[in-house]
C-alpha cells in the first residue's frame, strides 16, 4: 500500500451519497463523477413557464423547424429520502446568461439523461429504470411526448450510463452502446424502431466490468468508442476501442495491454487519436500501486485500426512522479490532463478510488501531443475532481462539477480555458444538457 504524505479529509457521510451517485442498476457499473465543489456559490433561480401535463413552453416550433434563440434541454437528478427523481427541463438564451429550472419538468424515476437529435427540435430522454427511450418534439409552444422505442426484446433493462454512448448518425440512424449487454444498438430515431442489435461481447474480460468513455470518434462511416476495466478497487492492464462499421453494422474489437482504464480519449492535430487513464484508476494506483497500472497515455491510429505499437508514456513520469489522470480538449484547441495536489488532501477516513478520483484535490496541466507529449502545469486552473464528464454544446464545453452534499451542480464554461470564470448553479445533479440546434 501507498502511504501519501497528506490526504484530504473525506467524510463518511459524503462517500456514502457518493457511492449512491455512483451506483446504477448493475452494482460493477459505476459511472465517474466529476468531484464536490466548494460552496458559497450564487444560486441561479427557475425561470420557465409549464405547459400542460408537465411539459415546458416554448416559442411554436416543430420538429425540423428552424429555431430561433438557442435552447437548451437538461436533465437534474434530485435525492429524496429513500428515491432519487430526475427532471427534464428546458432553458432559452445561454446557460450562463439567464436563470436555469428548479422546479417542475418532465419527471422519471431514478437516473435519466438526454440526449439531442439530428434534426433540430427533437430530444431523447431514457433513464436507468425503463428500458426505453423517449422522444420529444417542440410542438405548439410546448415540449410534447412523441413516440419510445423498447431495447427491452434485447435484453436491456435501463439505460443509465453517459449521453455520450449514444451516437446520433442521421435523422433516421443512431448507436446506442450498453455495457451491461456487451450490445451496439442500432435504432431509428425518426420512426422510433430497433434495427439491429450488434454483438461486442468479445469485450468480455473475466472477473472485471467493461466501461464505455463518455466520448466517441467519427471517421468516416466508423464510429471509435474507447473501452475501460475495473472492479470498484481495481483495474486491469487492458484496454480496448470498439469500432463499429455503420454501413455494414458489424464491429471490431481492438485490445492492448500495456496500461489500465485508458478511456478518455481526443483527436490530435496530427491525425491520430490520444488515449490516456482515466482519474478514477489513477486515484487506484495512487493508493496502491498493485491495484492498478500506472496510468499512461497510448495512441490510436484511426487509419489502420489499431493502437501504435511503439506508443506508450507513463504519465506519472511525465509529471515529475505526480499522480495524472483524464484527458478533455476544449474548444479553444488545447488538451488538459489532470494532476493531483496532495496538499490539498488530508486524511481520508475511508480511502477509495473514487473518494480519491472525487476529491477536490486535481488541478489542470496543459498536454501537448505528439511524438515527445509535454506537461505544463496551468497556474490558477479551477480545483475540482479529478473525473470529469464533458458535454460538448455546439462551440461550448461545459463541465459539471458537483457539491459536496450532491444537492448542486456548478455547470462551468470552459470553453476558452480550465478557469470556470463563467459558470452558472443547479439544484440537482446534472449529467447531461442537449442544444436543439
């Protein structure tokens, strides 16, 4: 075991509810999370108008129809005593520059997200306890109910990962990837149908639970989606990139096996696909280094279908022994990796990857690619955890960061930089907005 110098005190209390944030229908499946915040935030207040039947108003618009200012569909998740209830809402204008929904939405039970569609005007919202999806189109001033396609005939019995697993191709076909069910779902979000179910079960790895990234790549008519491993204390020396052919519907199963979790991944100007540890089984290692490998970065050549071979920089060593992990490139071309600070830990009175990966404890190094990558601490950068959720809007990247009683979400604006400058709170927890256009 690894004995660090300092750890940040964590409570019991708050690792409790994080490990309910963190749980989902399948007890090995648990989603990262970006770590608390500090408090002392201003809230912003709702600021929406409700249809009937619990749906938001809006301007009239239809489905395809051109939108005028932006609009913005999010999801809050809220804790009750003993439930948890998520919140479809809508917001028009920017996030940042108005007030944001507190009340009131579409409900569903339990962990939901959302998703946006192709054609400009529709969302899709699915949760962890129904195995559907739903969609819903702007129509007469309000966000109506549409139709659901079930992947329950396929064995999915909800859907509770990351808005990034769904991958909207075209107004009539899009992906969805289930871990659980080692199943690329291929359906039609135009007449709502199940086209065909995609068998990637050859990712199946013995005693671990494979994990799909919150990010995927397009080259072509292929679709790259990075593959982690792990147990809840450990992680393999294996990783792997699904490659799903869209024209023929067939997979390819990539493996490597030379470093651990390797799930955050950015396309570099070079062509070619950067793929580094993600904080959770860095935290691990940092613990105890034979729990998980020391986290590394690897390249991906989309061209050839394959990890480079004679690619592989530890991170650590990079970072002068410093614990890395994650990788997110934001709008404005550059590409961070996350360093923790061990003088903002203390002692943590339960010590686990993901109270370590959640703790408020990581600061921003800027990563430059390429054959001899570099790391550049950035000065100043907003102190958050390490694990980070990115959702891409448009020319936007915004983050979420989560309170350390996961009453809140601060939504922060990176788009120019790791500064959370522009930011704006939510009561609840939010995993996933969607821009209609």
């Amino acid at each position: 075991m690894k004995v660090p110098a300092m750890r940040r005190a964590v409570s019991i209390l708050y690792l409790t509810v994080l490990a309910l944030l963190c749980g989902c229908s399948d007890d090995d499946d648990e989603p990262e999370s970006p770590g608390a915040i500090d408090a002392g935030q201003t809230l912003l207040d709702a600021g929406f108008a409700q249809g009937e039947g619990g749906s938001t108003s809006l301007d009239d618009a239809g489905p395809g129809a051109t939108l005028g200012p932006l609009r913005y569909a999010l999801v809050t998740q809220v804790f009750g005593a003993s439930d948890q209830t998520s919140y479809l809402r809508l917001h028009e204008g920017s996030l940042f520059g108005g007030s944001l929904a507190t009340s009131g939405g579409i409900e569903r039970a339990g962990r939901a997200l959302v998703v946006a569609g192709v054609t400009p005007g529709s969302v899709y919202y699915a949760g962890d306890k129904l195995p559907k999806v739903d969609r819903y189109d702007v129509r007469n001033a309000q966000l109506a109910s549409g139709e659901s396609v079930s992947f329950a005939g396929v064995g999915v019995a909800g859907i509770s990962e990351y808005a990034g697993q769904f991958v909207m191709l075209s107004p009539t076909k899009a992906l969805y990837f289930d871990s659980r069910t080692l199943k690329v779902l291929v359906w039609n979000p135009e007449t709502m149908t199940l086209t065909k179910s995609i068998d990637v079960s050859a990712l199946s790895l013995a005693s671990y639970t494979p994990t799909f990234s919150t990010v995927t790549a397009r080259r072509g008519n292929k679709v790259f989606m990075p593959v982690g491993y792990r147990t809840p204390s450990a992680v393999p020396s294996v990783t792997a990139v699904v490659v799903i052919d869209t024209e023929s519907d067939t997979a390819k199963i990539v493996k490597d096996e030379r470093c651990g979790y390797v799930r955050d991944a950015v396309e570099a100007d070079d062509g070619m696909w950067y793929l580094a540890t993600e904080a959770f089984a860095s935290a691990l290692h940092y613990l105890n280094t034979a729990a998980a490998p020391a986290p590394c970065l690897l390249r991906f050549d989309f061209a050839q279908e394959r990890y480079d071979p004679g690619f592989a920089i530890d991170l650590n060593a990079l970072a002068a022994g410093r614990t890395v992990g994650s990788l997110v490139k934001l709008p404005n071309g550059k590409v961070y990796t996350r360093v923790l600070d061990e003088t903002k830990l203390g002692q943590l009175e339960m010590p686990s990857g993901r109270g370590v990966a959640s703790a408020v404890a990581w600061g921003w190094a800027e990563l430059t690619l390429g054959n001899a990558p570099t790391l550049t601490d950035v000065p100043g950068a907003y102190l958050m955890g390490g694990s980070l959720i990115p959702l891409p809007l448009g020319d936007q990247l915004v983050i979420p960061a989560f309170s350390g009683d996961l009453a809140k979400t601060t939504l922060c604006d990176m788009s120019s930089g790791p500064t959370c400058d522009v930011r704006a709170e939510v009561p609840g927890l939010v995993f996933s907005i969607a821009r209609l256009h």
